[in-house]
C-alpha cells in the first residue's frame, strides 16, 4: 500500500546547470503541497541518456529526498514512463527540465484532481514561454462549450507539465520519437492519445508555468515542424489496410 | 398573413446583415455544406433557416449563445445577429463567448471613435493585428500571478519583467481547425479497408486520368473494388466519373470540406496516409500527392509503397522545362519506391536529363497503357476522302500554327477540327477564317468522333509523351499522322502511319497526307499494321502483366 499521495517526476536529457531553476521552482512547490496539504511526495529525477554535464550538476546538486533515475531510450519519454512504472504516487506531476512551475501548482493541481474522478489532467492556467522566444499562452478548457477537438489535428494546445492520476500515465505511456523516421512532437501524441481515451484535460487559473524554448524544446508551439508529424495516433482512427 | 409578416422580417434582416458585412459566405459555406444544394443563397439560408438550427454566420457570432445570455430575446422572432448589429453593439452586448464587446471597445479606443460595430472591426482589420477578444490576458496576469512569477523570477532571472507581459504575444488558439474538421470527415466516410489509395488531382478525361483509372480496374481486377479508394484532391472536378469501376469507393476533398488551403490539405492526405497504412499510394498529376511524398517519405515508407504516374515534361514557350516533372522527379526520385509512365522514351529522356543512377532507372518502369481490345475495321470507302480529322486541345502545345499552314497548303481537303480551345482570339481566329477548317468544339470521348468518311487522323505538337489519341484514333481505324516527339515513335513509324521527323515541317505533313489520300490500299496496310502493333503492345493484358510483375505495386 502505497503511503505516498503525489510523485513528482522531473524529466531532463541534457539541460545540465539549467535544470537549477526548475529545480528550485518543484523544490518550493513540493514544500508548500508537503506543508499545506499535508500528504507525503515522492519526487523522482529521470534523465535519459544525461548528458556529462547533465550528469554532473546532479551528482553535485541532487535535491534531498529525491532519486535519479537513469535510461538508455534515446528520448525523455523513456525515463518518464519508467518513471511512471516505479512511481509509488497515486498522482503524478510530471515537469520537464526546461520548465518553472509556480508555488502553488502542486498544492492546486493536486486539490483539484484529488476531488474528481481519474479522467482529468490538469496543466497550469497560464503559460509564458522565455528565451529564442518569448510569448504568452493561456491553455483551453476541454470542458469549455467552444472547445473543439478538430483544433487537436493542427496543433498541441496543452504544455507537457501536468497532473493526473498515476492510472492516466500508466494506462497512456509517452511515444518514443523516432526523428530519423520524421516522427516526433511526443506531448502532442500523448494529449491526443488520452483525449481519444476521453480523458479531459484543463488548465487551472492562478497557477503558472514558465517554459525555456530552444531548438529542441517547444512548449506548445503553435505552428507544428513541417517535415516533423506525430506517429499514429488513436485520435485519427481510419480503417487499417487489408492483411497481406 | 403570417407568412407575410414573416417574409418582410427576413427580408429586413438580410438586408440589415447584408450592409453590416458581418456574414462571412466563405465561412458559412465551408462549415455547412449543404447549404450549396438548399437553392438559398447562403444569407438568405442563414436568415430563414441557419440561425434557428445554431448555425454560425461568421467565427465569432453564436446564435445559440446570443439568445441563452440574452433572455429579452428568448421569445422574439429577431434575427440574433440582426439585433447585434442594430441594438446588441451598442449595448455592449457579446456576440459570444470569446468576444466581449465593452473590452474590445475599451482595449481598442480607436475603434470606439470611429464609432464602427466592434466585431466587424475585428473579422476585418482586428483579427490580422492579433487585437484580443477578451481580458483571458488581464485575468491570467493578476495580482496573485504577480507575487507567484517574481519568485520564480528570482531563480530564473532570465525571465521578463512581470510588467512585460502585457505586451507579450497572446498564443490565441483558433477555436477551430478547418483541416481537423476535414479529417475527422474524410476519415468517416471510409468505411472499409483498402489497399490502394489512389491520389489524384481530378477526374477529367484527359490521358493521365484515363489511365488512372485502368489502374484502378487492375487493383479491382487483382484485389477486389473494395481495395482501390479513389481520392481527388486537388480540384473537385470529376467530368469523368464514368470511367470509375463499379464497387470502387471515390472521395472528393472539396466536397468532404469546402474551403482548404493547399497546406490544410497536405497535411490532411498526409494524416489519413499515416493513419490508414494502405500498401501503396499512387499519386497521378496531384501536387496535394506530390508535396506529400516531398515532405514526409520518411514517415510513409517502408510501410506504404510510394508510386506516382509521370507521362512527359512539359514546356513553356520559352523552352523552359516546366510542369510536375522539373519540380518533383528529382528531389523525389530517391524517395519514391516506383515512377509508372506509358512511354520508354519519358524514361530515357529523365535518365538524360537527370543523370539517374541505375537504381533511381530501375524505378521508372514502362506500362504501355491498354487501349479497347476491339479494333474497328478501317473505312475503305474512305480511301480517297480528302477529309481530314483532328482532334486534341487546342493550345499552343499542339502547334495550331502548323495546323494552319497545312490546311492552307492543301485547299481541296477539309479539317474537321474538336477540341476545347485554350488559344487566344488572334490564334483561333488564324483557323477560323480559313474555309476548310470546320470548328467543331469539344469532345469528352474520342469514340464520339465521327469517323465515317475521315481518311486519316492528323496530329500535330510541339511536346508530349504518348497521347491517348493516337491511340484511340487507331483502334478507330484512322490512320494517323503525327511528328516524331516524345514516345509517338514508339507506336507510329513508316509501316503503322506516317512519321513526320519535324514536328513543324508542314511540307512533310502535306506530303504524307496527299500519300495517304492517293494510296488507299497503303491507307489501308498501314491502319492494320498500327492496329497489330496495338493489340500486341497495348493488350489488357500485357497492361496487367507489366504492373502485376512489379513488386512495389503489391498486386501479387
């Protein structure tokens, strides 16, 4: 029996000493849930083939009372479903090393998904993204009567930093990206392979997130890579091909 | 009287909402399409039926919504977005959800002076300046956001100043996507699997389609009707429907959505390929299906066989190599797994052209294409006619000009000359004003052509692959004519017509046509000989052979 509530998984690859700031934000983030909710939070670092550097700023700089865990899968999506698997949480918050999360994001993300039922991901209500560029994103509600899943085929409306039940990570594993097949956009896939499912996702006001965009890592781009397209996805079902 | 007060309401509100200019035509057709079939004009459908049902008149005004939030018209016969223009802007009333008049007008005094309706300020000029609909931005960037983002601020300096946000691009997600909308159509409409996706710019009876369909058959032939699906995506045109096999399921793109962009619908052929996995995708003349292949081979392949139709390079009167073949035969060669052309001479000008190497040659493979099996005896009657048939586009490609001279050189022969005409008035007028030319317009079939009486079929061109025409004009028992340009050579020589060398050497055509008039038995031999050549080069069956034995086609 589990005695943990949330585990917090923090995904990196090669960010090295910029994976401080994130840290610090989940750090202040989980001591506020920890002290304000009063429940019990695993947080696991999960680092897919970790770059020297990446390596390094951990081995100095591993925050108290969390654990690596190392993967050889090529891609983030490796450690975070391993992670997933090892999680002792009944919920998961999953946050990338390029990204900030606000104080309060756990304590609300997790209020709000522990009075509902499994099928909600939660995201934060406002996002800003910093560095090649800046701009401003306030993710949809999935409940909102306007919202129309059509906009889903054109681009991912939601940020990769979110909270649901382990049983939604578990049952919705993140697609490894296979760029030299042209197949990627890994937060877009799963957003559509869990709307298929009809899990709903929603963002939540007064919570925040801030996200560093490079060339590798943009949080809900709003113009998708032309010669890069998501694997196929449960969204867009259409009748396979007659057996050879 | 009922009725009438009825019909002076609608007639006042379209009236209203026609001088607003807030009825977007483009958006309310390519969001319900049956409206094109109603025998309204898309207002009037709106007005009289549209708004009652919830359908929108533009993005941003909801009929629905319009009349939930306002319950002082819940029980009005008003038009909602008749009152919106008349009454609602000026109240500060919102047209819906994600458009609130009053910040709008606040947001943007320059709008509130020009004292224009705030919406239709929006859809015209606000939209493309990135104007905000709504305080979602002041909402989100509050006072408690503020304390929240200055200490993340702190550990990450390289944020920007809190204050700064304001003036931060807003990511404003559409509310809708007219490509997803399309795909979730198009992919309802198939309703069993199929193995060949056949990509095809349109249906019309040109060569290229034709042949398409021969394609088609084959895969009915090999696999069953229900293993070929047809989809036209580039222009809706299908003229020649027809020649679609029974049984054989054909999806137009702009019937499925009204409306795409050419981006829109690459990214949805290329989606319904990922997700469909058919064995082969054949693209025959559809940039839609070439700039698929372009971009994203890598994902398609090995898993779907990439196969496209080419037939000949094109020219512009410049000279210029222009067309399908320049823009996309070699970036795309090393991508594809198969070129299908009907010509050996295409094949060994690309080569040339191209530098192919051997592998990149293996790919083009040559599938004469099979022309009706029954032959018709030639008119012997017709041996000394000094009637002449001509039959193809008329356009600057097929040498008018050369048409011209030859009638002009031979005065006692009449031309009997169809086809759709693409010429400039001062170029058709050159074949109209001689009097043994006789303009007979258009044909959809080359068996619809009177042939009785007709001593030859003449062709002339500047550049080409090997025209269906030729073909057809045989299997008619014509003998033909026509200049030694890209694969004629390959069905017509000195035994089965008459080969002009230069395609504009207007003393050789005469010449042949004056042989071919005064020699009725060598008339006679040469037809024949042209149809052996027919049945044993371009059978059903040695079609079928050639792209069975072709692995990447997966027919076996």
């Amino acid at each position: 029996m589990s005695t943990k509530e949330i585990t917090v998984i923090l995904t990196c690859q090669d960010q090295g000493r910029l994976l401080n700031p994130s840290i610090q934000s989940l750090r202040a983030a989980i001591r506020k849930a920890e002290s304000g909710l009063g429940v019990a939070i695993e947080w696991i670092i999960a680092a897919d083939t970790p770059s020297e550097q990446t390596e390094e700023y951990l081995l100095y700089n591993q925050p108290p009372r969390s654990r690596k865990l190392f993967t050889g899968g090529g891609c983030t999506a490796v450690a975070a479903n391993q992670a997933v698997k090892e999680a002792e949480g009944k919920f998961i918050a999953l946050v990338c090393g390029d990204d900030l999360v606000s104080s309060n994001w756990l304590t609300q993300a997790y209020t709000e998904s522990s009075g509902r039922t499994a099928g909600f991901v939660f995201h934060p209500g406002l996002v800003v993204a910093f560095g090649e560029t800046r701009r401003l994103a306030i993710p949809p509600d999935q409940e909102d009567p306007d919202f129309s899943r059509d906009v889903l085929f054109s681009r991912n409306l939601w940020p990769s930093v979110s909270l649901a039940a382990r049983e939604v990570f578990l049952a919705h594993p993140f697609s490894y990206e296979d760029r030299a097949r042209g197949f990627g956009h890994a937060d877009w896939y799963w957003v559509c392979d869990t709307v298929a499912a009809g899990i709903v996702h929603k963002p939540l006001p007064g919570t925040l997130a801030c996200c560093r965009q490079s060339k590798t890592h943009a949080c809900v781009a709003p113009e998708p890579c032309r010669s890069v397209l998501m694997p196929p996805s449960k969204l867009f079902p259409v009748l396979k091909q007659c057996e050879v | 009287m009922k009725n009438l007060l009825s019909a002076i309401r609608h007639h006042r509100d379209i009236k209203t909402i026609k001088d607003s200019a807030l009825f977007d035509e483009r958006y309310y057709l390519a969001h319900y399409a049956d409206v094109a079939q109603s025998g309204l004009s898309p207002i009037e459908h709106y007005v009289k039926i549209g708004s009652d049902q919830g359908l929108k008149p533009n993005a941003f005004f909801d009929d629905l919504y319009y009349r939930d939030a306002n319950p002082d018209l819940r029980n009005s016969h008003t038009n909602p977005l008749a009152h919106y223009i008349m009454f609602g802007a000026r109240e500060g009333r919102n047209p819906s959800r994600s458009f609130d008049t009053r910040y709008y007008l606040s947001q943007h005094p320059d709008v509130a002076q020009a004292g224009v309706n705030p919406l239709w300020h929006f859809l015209t000029h606000g939209a493309a300046e990135n104007r905000e609909t709504n305080d979602a931005r002041g909402q989100a960037l509050s006072a408690e956001s503020r304390i929240l983002y200055d200490e993340l601020a702190q550990i990450e300096p390289l944020l920007p100043v809190f204050d700064d946000l304001e003036f931060l691009p807003l990511d404003q997600v559409a509310r809708e996507s007219l490509a997803g909308r399309a795909y979730f159509k198009l992919s309802r409409l198939v309703n069993r699997p199929f193995t060949h996706l056949f990509v095809l710019s349109r249906l019309i009876h040109g060569g290229a389609d034709r042949l398409a369909m021969h394609y088609v058959n084959l895969v009915k032939e090999k696999r069953g009707a229900h293993s070929a699906l047809v989809l036209l995506a580039d222009l809706p045109d299908r003229p020649a429907r027809h020649l679609l096999g029974d049984g054989v399921q054909m999806i137009v793109l702009d019937d499925v959505q009204p409306g795409m962009s050419q981006e829109e619908k690459i990214q949805v052929v290329a989606r319904f390929i990922i997700e469909a996995q058919p064995q082969v995708v054949h693209n025959v003349n559809s940039i839609i299906g070439w700039e698929v292949f372009s971009r994203y081979h890598r994902q398609l392949r090995p898993r779907t066989s990439l196969v496209s139709s080419l037939f000949t390079c094109h020219y512009n009167q410049g000279g210029r190599r222009v067309g399908l073949v320049p823009q996309y035969l070699n970036q795309c060669i090393d991508h594809v797994d198969l070129i299908l052309t009907d010509n050996a001479a295409f094949k060994t000008d690309a080569t040339n052209f191209y530098s192919l190497e051997a592998r990149n040659q293996d790919k083009i493979v040559v599938a004469p294409t099979p022309v009706a099996d029954e032959m018709h005896e030639p008119d012997k009657q017709a041996g000394d006619s000094k009637r002449i048939l001509w039959a193809s586009r008329l356009h600057y490609d097929k040498r008018p000009e050369v048409l011209a001279a030859i009638a002009q050189a031979l005065p006692d022969f009449t031309f009997d000359v169809y086809g759709v005409s693409y010429l400039a008035a001062s170029e058709l007028e050159a074949l109209t004003q001689l009097s043994n030319i006789h303009m007979k317009g258009s044909y959809a079939h080359f068996e619809e052509l009177p042939t009785a009486g007709v001593n030859a079929y003449l062709y002339t061109t500047r550049h080409d692959g090997l025209p269906l025409a030729l073909m057809e004009a045989i299997a008619a028992g014509l003998p033909v004519i026509a200049p030694d340009i890209g694969g004629t050579c390959e069905l017509i020589n000195n035994e089965t017509g008459w080969l002009i060398k230069k395609d504009d050497d207007v003393a050789a055509y005469v010449e042949a046509l004056r042989i071919c008039q005064s020699n009725p038995e060598e008339r006679l031999r040469r037809a024949r000989n042209a149809q052996d050549l027919l049945k044993r080069h371009h059978s059903w069956a040695s079609f079928a052979r050639t792209v069975a034995g072709v692995a990447q086609y997966h027919l076996s």
